[in-house]
C-alpha cells in the first residue's frame, strides 16, 4: 500500500515491527524481543496491547482503550515498552483495545500498517492443549499475515512460524 505525500508523488509505507500483548498472560520478553528487533533493523515498533472482556462487559470487539484504563500490571507493562524504546531510539505507536486476542491483532494486520514482523509471546506455564490450541490460532493468523511471525517462548528462545511444523 502507498500514501500520498506533498507533490502528489506516492512513496512505499516504510516497514514496521508489530507486538502483539495479550495483557492477561503477561509475556515481558515478547515485548522486550520486538524492541530490539525494531532498533536493529531500524523499524518502527506498534505496540498492539489486548485486554480480554470480563463476563458481562458491554464493550464491542475492538473498542479502544486509554491507558489510565488499565490494571496496574499491564500499565506497568506499557511504561516498560514505551521507556525500553526511547532507551533504544525506537519510534513507537501504541493501540490498546478489549476483545479477543487473536481476533484484534487479525484486525490490525488487516490494516495498511505494512508490518514485516509479527512479534507474539508464548506463556511459560502453558499445558499442552494450551500450547496446541495457541498455535493453531496462529497459524490461522498466518494466513491473514504475509510478513514473518516470530514466537518468543522466553528471553532468548524464538521460534519462526515455518519451524512450528504443519
């Protein structure tokens, strides 16, 4: 996709890091892992952060959020992104929502937002069926997403996509 710029000339979006949070199961190191990609490569990092709804909650799917909305733990969460950038030299955009996980970092990579890298956190403690369930929805998301997913499991320990297995 291209934008329009002053002089009717049309230029390439430049390409972006997107990490994705599921405030619920916290997962530090994805975020922290889509830093240093995005200051490596030089890319700006979106930071896509997903509240679950409670039971009973009157919020639609994709419904913005503000940060003074949310809990303590992912507020601090946030703030840990937002100083590791500046630390990094790191342009940032932040999206905060409530809905389903998978279904609004779906919507996101549906946009025009020209991500090269999909960053996502594996929790730790997961069970199998979990874990099994947590990569079929991935690779559901895979087939809206064109650039690259990469599955931080813990610091240091990331797993592309295609390594996943069918």
């Amino acid at each position: 996709m291209r934008e329009l710029t002053a002089g009717n000339r049309f230029t390439a979006m430049p390409p972006k890091v997107l990490v994705a949070v599921d405030f619920d199961t916290p997962t530090p190191w994805a975020w922290q892992y889509a830093v240093q990609l995005a200051a490596r490569l030089k890319f700006p990092l979106t930071f896509l952060g997903v509240v679950v709804p409670t039971a009973g909650a009157d919020l639609g799917s994709g419904d913005g959020l503000y940060p003074e909305e949310l809990a303590e733990g992912p507020k601090r969460q946030l703030q840990g992104v937002v100083q590791q950038c500046q630390k990094e030299g790191v342009g940032l955009e932040i999206f905060l929502t409530e809905g389903s996980f998978f279904q609004e970092v779906k919507r996101l990579v549906n946009s025009a937002g020209n991500f090269k890298f999909l960053v996502m956190g594996a929790p730790r403690t997961a069970s199998l069926p979990e874990m099994e369930a947590f990569c079929r929805a991935i690779r559901e998301l895979h087939r809206h997403f064109c650039g690259e997913i990469l599955l931080v499991r813990e610091q240091g320990s990331v797993t592309r996509l295609d390594n996943l297995g069918p």
